[in-house]
C-alpha cells in the first residue's frame, strides 16, 4: 500500500509538471524546424485584415502598416486610404511639416479632408505647400493649431476657392489673434454674403454637441466657418446657442436671447445650458456643470463632487466600494496609508 502511495504522488507531480511546462510538442530536426518557420513567415495575412484598413483611424493604420511587407505595400498604394486625413491624439503633438508633407502626397493630388486636430508643429509653409498639391480638399479642419498664423489660413483658402469651389467647411477655433477683418476676408473667400451668413447661424450650435462631436460627423451646411463674431463682446469666437427651455422661449419670440461665446456666457459640460446663480456645485475638474447634471453625476466617496463625463477617466476605483475616489483626495488620504 505504501508503495502504491509513492507512485501515485509520483505521478501526480508528473502530471502537474507537465501541465506548468505547458503541452508536450513532438520533437523536430532542424530542418524540420526552419520548414515550419518558413511557411509560417511565407503565410499572407487574412482578407479580412485588408476590408478593416479603410475604417481605421490614422494612428492605427500606420500601425498596421509595420506588420508585415502584405500589410505595407496595401497600405502605401491604395489611394482610397488616404483621401482623409484626420490627426488626432497621441500623433498630433509629434505631427510636424514634414511628416504631414509626406503622408498626404499617399493621395496623389485627390486629399478630400485635412483635419488637424490641435497640431501645434504645423506651419503657414507646411500647410501651404499641402494645399497647393491638393486642390480639392473640401473639408479643412484646424482647430488649435497654434504654430498656424491667420494670414496663412486665409492665403491657404484663398488658394483652394481661386480656380474650384469645393471648399464648404473651415474650423479655426483656437488659432490665435483672429479679428473681424480676417473673418470677412475668409467668408469672401468662400462666397458667404450676409444673408447666406445669417442663413447659416439659424442652425444651432449647442456647446455640449461642440465637445462631443466627432470630425467627420458635421455636414457641410453645418457652419462653413466655426467661428462668428460674439454679439455680447464682440470679439471673433465660437458662438453657442442655449437649450435650456426659458432660453428656448426668448428665441421663439425673438426677445434677448441666450447667445454668445463661452467667457460671455458659461454653459453646462454635459447638457449646455446657461449656467444660472443657483446652478454652480463643486466639481472636481476645472469644467462647470448645471444643478440638474450635477445631481444625476455619481460622486466620490470622500468629498461628494463629480467629475463631468469629459474627466471620469480620472476616477480612482477602491477594492470593495461601489463608487470612486477622486485624483484630490487619492492623493490627500489614501496616498497617507501607501
């Protein structure tokens, strides 16, 4: 018996031996080996893999590009790919001239939509030589890019609409020491008399939507231009319209209306409502939130604020707690016990 004890130890330890060095492979000679290896290397990627490329965000799809020599060449040569580029974080703060210069050259002349989305490296030259070996670009987005000058968007409007009028959209939010006479030398530009303009503002633009929109989900009768003169300071910015239902009624009967940039007038993070006296509720980020958001927010543990949706990313979860703690007071009490 005890000896039958021994070999069943045995052969447990064996067993579970075996299980840790993962499973058992029959053996192969070298050439066995390199043959195996070979045919694996040799093996084209899967169909599907080059259906996914033309939904991929720029980031990833010069990711996919370093997979393999089937994946680089599908990627260099179709076209199609590159109509419209769209930069975003985390490229946008390493996107400089002349990386810029050399991906849109992919389209052959045929760049729909040049979006660049907060690149601070981009320059008047570096988007001017961009624009006059794409000529057709329709949509042109570039919102703080602060490298760029208004002189040189205008003359990289001026280039696009002076032998073709496919130009419908410009974003400019947050390029600097933009005035009055810049906005009406672009609207003359793209062909924007007053009425048109005035046409164009009875869309409504709501502060909320404006945060969470994404670049391609605007149509071009949208705005052409993002950015108008604020009727309360007068000064060239973005100009939000108010949902808020008392806000909603002063339009309806065209009395004072609830409109205006957000210094002139803060709004709600997460609905974009005016922002009344009794409405303001400690918030853990910088943002400024509604009374009636700020009741629906989960709050943290410790000092009962929200974050907005923008910011939750920031939550600190707790092991056996249903809410969160936030960035503050992780570090003010539970960095104590670390």
């Amino acid at each position: 018996m005890k000896n039958s004890h021994i070999v069943e130890n045995k052969e447990h330890e064996a067993v579970n031996g075996s299980m840790r060095r993962g499973p058992v492979l029959p053996s192969l000679d070298h050439s066995q080996k390199e043959l195996t290896i070979q045919e694996v290397e040799r093996g084209p990627p899967h169909e599907a893999l080059f259906l996914v490329l033309a939904y991929l965000p720029l980031f990833e799809l010069l990711n996919m590009s370093e997979v393999c020599r089937s994946l680089r060449d599908a990627v260099d040569k179709d076209v199609l790919l590159w109509l419209d580029i769209i930069v975003e974080k985390p490229l946008n703060m390493l996107f400089s001239d002349e990386i810029m210069i050399k991906l849109t050259s992919k389209a052959n002349g045929r760049l729909r939509t040049l979006a660049l989305m907060s690149c601070t490296k981009i320059t008047d030259d570096g988007l001017q030589q961009v624009i006059e070996k794409n000529p057709h670009i329709n949509r042109l987005y570039l919102p703080a890019c602060t490298g760029l000058t208004p002189e040189g968007i205008m003359r990289a409007v001026k280039t696009l609409t002076e032998h073709y009028q496919s130009l419908k959209c410009v974003k400019i939010n947050g390029v600097y020491n933009m005035n009055k006479e810049h906005l009406e030398t672009l609207s003359s530009y793209l062909q924007l008399n007053p009425a048109k303009m005035e046409g164009q503002m009875q869309h409504l633009c709501f502060f909320h939507d404006h945060r969470n929109i994404s670049v391609l989900g605007v149509e071009e009768s949208y705005r052409p231009i993002d950015m108008e003169i604020c009727p309360r300071c007068n000064e060239v910015r973005m100009v939000f319209d108010c949902p808020r239902e008392t806000c909603k009624k002063k339009r309806e009967r065209a009395m004072a209306e609830c409109r205006g940039c957000y210094f002139c007038i803060p709004r709600c993070e997460e609905c974009g409502k005016c922002i009344e006296v009794e409405d303001p509720g400690e918030v853990v980020c910088a943002d400024v939130l509604c009374s009636d958001c700020w009741l629906q927010l989960p709050k943290c543990n410790f000092c009962n604020r929200p974050y907005c949706s923008r910011h939750a990313n920031l939550q600190h979860s707790t092991p056996g707690s249903t809410g969160f703690i936030c960035g503050i007071c992780h570090v003010d009490f539970i960095g104590d016990f670390m």
